[in-house]
C-alpha cells in the first residue's frame, strides 16, 4: 500500500494492484495500457512474477516501463532484470516512483506543445 501511496502522491491518477499472475494477465488484456508496471518476483499464485516483463515487451512499439520488486533479486535471470530497474526489499517507495516517473517529465518546450 505504500507504494500505491507513494504514486498517488506523486500526481498518478490510476493505480491498479494485482496480487496474482492470473490478475495481472485480466488486467493487461482488459486494458488501459499502463504507463508503468511494477512487478513482484513472487506473485500469490506463481514465484516468476518476473515472467509478465516478457509478455510486457510484446506489447507494441511504446511498452509500459518495468521495475521490479522483490526480496530475491538473484531469481529474475538476468535478460529479464535488464529490462528494467530492480529494487531489492524494503526499499524506499519515492525512490521507485521517482525512477520510474522522472523521464516522463516534459521538457519547457513540450510542456508549451501541450
């Protein structure tokens, strides 16, 4: 839930946690696509969590961006940890939030275009 919160505080509207594999798999494909997916080596119902970056990477030209979180940093094989930042448990929440959000910041120019 921190995590959750440390989103919402930094401006996030839409935060969805999915506690399974199953879950995660109904939310992708119910869509909207996310900006970003923090996921967890050990889901409720499966130990490689990690897996869901591979079906992440296949979603078109513009992914969601991928970090992990997990308290067993050596399980995710290595092509997978490479795809996104891992952060081993406990970890500060900001800190993964601010990772992920700060290249989503729009440069003076960008902010005008939009």
């Amino acid at each position: 839930m921190s995590l959750e919160d440390a989103f919402r505080n930094s401006g996030t509207r839409d935060v969805t946690i999915c506690p399974t594999m199953k879950a995660t798999m109904q939310a992708l494909h119910d869509g909207p696509r996310p900006d970003a997916i923090i996921l967890d080596v050990h889901l409720a119902d499966r130990d490689d969590g990690w897996a869901i970056a591979e079906l992440v990477s296949l979603l078109g030209a513009k992914p969601p961006k991928i970090a992990f979180s997990t308290g067993s940093p050596e399980d995710i094989p290595s092509e997978i940890a490479a795809m996104g930042p891992v952060f081993e448990k406990p970890y500060d929440p900001d800190v993964l939030v601010e990772k992920l959000t700060a290249s989503r910041r729009l440069g003076p120019l960008a902010e005008l275009r939009r």
